[in-house]
C-alpha cells in the first residue's frame, strides 16, 4: 500500500530523506555507533562524536538513496541508503531505533531499498552487518538476505585476554566472533 509520502506499512511510513530529517538521521546514526561501540567494547569507535559520520555518510559520490520510516507521533525512526558499487549495490546503513525493532520496521527499509536496486537494474544487493551482531544477522536472514558473499578476517593487536568472544565453525576453521 502507498500513501502520499511513500510505502505504509503497519508500523511506519517509508519514504525519502528530506533535509528536514538530519537531525533525526544523525541521531540514528550515533545510535547506530554507539550500539558498535558496545557489540566491541571499544568507546572510541566512530571517535568523539558519534553522529559526525552521518554528515561525511551523505556527501559521498556512490550514495545514490536514503529512505526513512517515519511513525505516527515518533517521527523518524529508521533509515536504509543505497551506495553503488558498480552492477552491485550496498545496503548502507540500515538502522532502527531500539526501542521499535521488532515490529517490523526494518524489513520495511530492506523491501524499499530492494525494489529500488531492482528498479535500477542492479545485479545484487549486499549488506555488510558487523559479525558480532547477532540480532542483525537474524533479522536480515529472515529477510531473505541468505547468501554469504564475502568473509572479512581481522587480527586483534591489542588482544584482551579478560574478554571472552563466541566462535563460530566455517570451512573447518574456529573463528572468534
């Protein structure tokens, strides 16, 4: 079903950024950050402010869409972007607010930008979730986001033996989570 600002859903409408809404897609972005800091342990990622990279994020040459999903009387509360990648495109970023996960809202922005990426032509859509993030990678599991493409691998530096990480099995190899 489409409204009069773009796709309705049960829980938010979905339409495109407007400048009006920076405020709101900054703040996302810093929860986005923050949530990365925590799934990490690390209170520097993203540096001192945790919304600045929404400012670098929407000036970049490859975005080619940002939607959000606005509620009824909570305003903005999600936000998906499109960055191209030659025939491919990126999901980048796709964030909803704590407090509305679950209810639908994020596999609103995914159905939006995938109808978009197919509009355009494109070969294949990609997203990136951080491998630590479980409740990500189920919820893009569950919608339909089930081929693995590619794997990156880090070392840690400055390892924590205090910490202890979940591990997963791939190929016959224990990797840490």
């Amino acid at each position: 079903m489409r409204g009069r600002h773009g796709r309705v859903t049960a829980a938010a409408v979905v339409r495109p950024y407007r400048p009006a809404d920076h405020h709101a897609g900054r703040q996302l972005w810093a929860e986005l950050v923050e949530h990365h800091r925590a799934l990490y342990d690390d209170p520097t990622f993203g540096g001192s402010d945790p919304g600045v990279g929404f400012e670098r994020y929407l000036t970049r040459l490859d975005l080619s869409g940002v939607w959000v999903a606005e509620r009824e009387g909570a305003g903005v509360v999600g936000l998906v972007g499109l960055v191209l990648d030659g025939p491919d495109g990126r999901i980048e970023p796709v964030v909803v607010a704590a407090r509305f996960r679950g209810q639908g809202i994020g596999r609103a922005l995914l159905d939006r930008v995938a109808e978009e990426a197919r509009r355009r032509g494109l070969a294949r859509l990609v997203v990136k979730p951080q491998s630590r993030n479980v409740e990500a990678l189920r919820s893009l599991h569950g919608a339909g986001y089930d081929v693995l493409s590619a794997v990156e691998l880090a070392v840690e530096l400055r390892p924590r033996p205090d910490v202890r990480r979940e591990t997963i099995e791939f190929h016959g190899h224990r990797f840490q989570l």
